[in-house]
C-alpha cells in the first residue's frame, strides 16, 4: 500500500518503563524533524527525579497535573531555580519555565497521595542533560 500523504504528521509511540514510571515520549529530532520534544510520566511514588543543580542551552516547560482530575493535586513537589537554589513548593496543578541557561534542580516529589502526570517539553531537537561535575 503506497505512503499516504500526511501520514508522516501522525506520531505513536509505545509506553514505556521509565526510571520513576510508566512514560511517553515523543523526541523531535527522531519523531518530528523539529526542535520540539516532549515527555509524559506517570509519577505515583515519591522520588528525587534530580538532584544536581544544571543548566541548557534550549528553553523547557514543565508541568505537573492530577491524573484523574487535571485541577487536583494531592502531591508536594519541591524545585530548586537560580544559583541560589531558590526552593519553590509546588502543591495544586503548576507549570515552571525554565528559560535557557537557568540554573535549575533539585527536582523532589516529596509525597505524591494520588498519581501525578509530569509534562516535560523541550524546544529543542532532542533532551541533553550536561554530564555531572
């Protein structure tokens, strides 16, 4: 059967098992041919997702939600912004953007009652994190 047209628009990616759950991810650079990637995990645990301080040279938004019901949040989530390691509680449905070059982290879901959908989207072709120091 010949290629349809804009059949190359339509992306599936299987979930997968991430180090702190189920996730999806969706990589620009592979899926797309774009500087756009995006990540969705499933966070039912409390985890130290990151724990060194760093930086990018792409602009990143992330995002925390309720699964069940996106304006719910039964979760306490602590990131760290700037060198001073700002710490900024996170408890009901949040976005942090973090323009390019920010320092940011740790990033601590410190207690997580009901499960939590972390959004994680880069503008950028693919998701570097600089080497540990």
């Amino acid at each position: 059967m010949a290629e349809r047209k804009y059949e190359k628009y339509v992306v599936s990616a299987p979930l997968a098992k991430g180090e702190f759950g189920p996730l999806i991810e969706f990589v620009g650079e592979k899926h797309y041919g774009s500087d756009f990637s995006l990540l969705f995990a499933h966070i039912s645990a409390p985890c130290l997702m990151e724990d060194a301080p760093h930086s990018h040279d792409f602009d990143m938004y992330l995002y925390f939600l309720g699964v069940n019901d996106f304006g719910e949040m039964d979760a306490e989530i602590e990131m760290g912004l700037g060198e001073e390691q700002e710490i900024h509680k996170i408890t009901t449905p949040s976005s942090v953007y973090i323009p390019k070059g920010l320092i940011h982290c740790p990033l601590n879901f410190k207690r997580v009652d009901k499960p939590i959908l972390f959004v994680h989207a880069t503008i950028a072709a693919k998701y570097i994190k600089p080497p540990k120091s």
